[in-house]
C-alpha cells in the first residue's frame, strides 16, 4: 500500500482548488469524489462533474513506501481532512510542515508529520473504491494541450462555471489564463504552474452572435474614437 510525505499547505492548495469541481452527487453521484493519482515526483489531484475539470499537482516530499496506486476520496472527507489540517506559514526552502498518508484497502490514514514526533494530529477517513467510469482526466487534455491556439471573436464564460475556479486562483495567488484551441471545443483555464482545468465553452449562435454584434455597436456610439480623443486634446491644449 501507498505510504508518501507531502508538504502540508501544497497538498491543501490542490484539495481546494479541485474538490470545488467534484460532482455534488445531485448529477454523477459516481463523480463525486477526488481522485489522487500518485507518480513517482507528484501526485495528480483530479476532480470533475462533468462540465469542468481541475487538476493540481502536488509534489511529493518522500516515498516511504514504493507503491504507486490510485486514491479515490469522497468530497465530505476531503472536507474533514481540510478542516484537520490547516498547514502554516513556511519561511525557508525547506518544507515545515508536512504530512504522511498512508493506505489500506479500505481507508486512507493522514498524519501530521511536521514534528519530531508523528502523530499530534491523524485522521482515518473511508477509501473509496476505484470508479471505472471515472474519466481519464490527463488523457482528455492531450489534444487540447498539444494542439494550436484559435483565435475567437467572443468568448462567452457562465458565472456558475467560472466561480470553480475561484479556489485555484486563491489558494496559488496567480491570475487566470484561458486559452481557446483548434482541437477542442472546451475553454482551458490555467492559474500559475501546478492548476490547470477546463470549462465548455458554448456554440454561439448567429441570432447571439447578432446580439452580441448589437452590444457592440452600442458601446461604439458611446466610446471616443481614438481620432475624437486626439481632436480633444489638440483643442484643450490649443485653448491653454
């Protein structure tokens, strides 16, 4: 079974910025979980509810046990873990606070491991077994990822969606990069280097794509020109 050390607030940073894209069970009550997928230098955090994904990295300090398996958690527990391990404030390189997880075929263990002593702080929480039908998330990526950008006249983003992402931006403090591509009809959502995720984006149709046009064209109305602007300035520098 999996036994790792992870740095406490980088794998609170991926629970949070993913978990707010797992199903609420309402819709894909089989979504409603994270899934950790372990490799040999970070662990893949994945949720999705099948209209956006997030997926964060988080790096792994040591492999006590070799195993590299796949974890799936259920979203109350990684509510919990959250609400048990809060991390802290990390002043050098190295990293202060950490954490040891460790699995059996049915639960997952997490132990604070900051101290000289394991142990102060643990929580044993249900494994959840494997989903089959649960997405090959990094796999879904690939063309979208390797493909060309596209350029787009309008981008049209829901509030509903684009509040998942809220997390990520708040927990890595970088700022959003959406990116639209020839190969995929979704719109990929990037915050600093370890998030990335993804969001539909819809198929405009002429009758919004005319509303959007009339939008537009009110605003031209109402803003300057750059010529306007120019003329402006030349008659109130001339007027001094």
């Amino acid at each position: 079974m999996t036994r790792i050390l992870v740095e406490t607030n980088d794998f609170r940073a991926a629970l949070i910025s993913t978990v707010a894209h797992a199903s609420n069970g309402k819709y894909y009550p089989f979504l409603s979980r994270v899934r950790l997928d372990i490799g040999p230098v970070n662990i893949n955090v994945l949720a999705t509810d099948n209209q956006t994904v997030g997926w964060a990295l988080v790096s792994v300090v040591s492999h006590v046990e070799p195993e590299l398996e796949i974890i799936d958690i259920g979203v109350a527990d990684v509510e919990k873990i959250l609400t048990v391990f809060k991390g802290g404030r990390t002043k050098g390189d190295e990293p202060e606070h950490t954490l040891c997880i460790e699995t059996t075929e049915q639960e997952i263990t997490i132990t604070d491991a900051s101290g000289l002593f394991d142990g102060e702080e643990s929580l044993t929480v249900l494994r959840l077994p494997e989903e089959e039908k649960f997405p090959d998330i990094p796999a879904t990526f690939a063309h979208a990822q390797h493909s060309p950008l596209r350029k787009v006249d309008w981008l049209l983003v829901g509030d509903s969606l684009i509040r998942k992402f809220h997390a990520a931006a708040a927990c890595y403090r970088e700022p959003f990069t959406f990116e639209t591509v020839r190969t995929s009809s979704s719109i990929i959502v990037r915050c600093g280097e370890s998030f990335i995720g993804r969001m539909p984006q819809p198929d405009l149709r002429p009758v919004v794509k005319e509303e959007l046009a009339r939008h537009r064209a009110g605003w031209d109305a109402r803003i300057p020109t750059p010529a306007e602007v120019e003329a402006k300035q030349k008659e109130q520098d001339t007027a001094k």
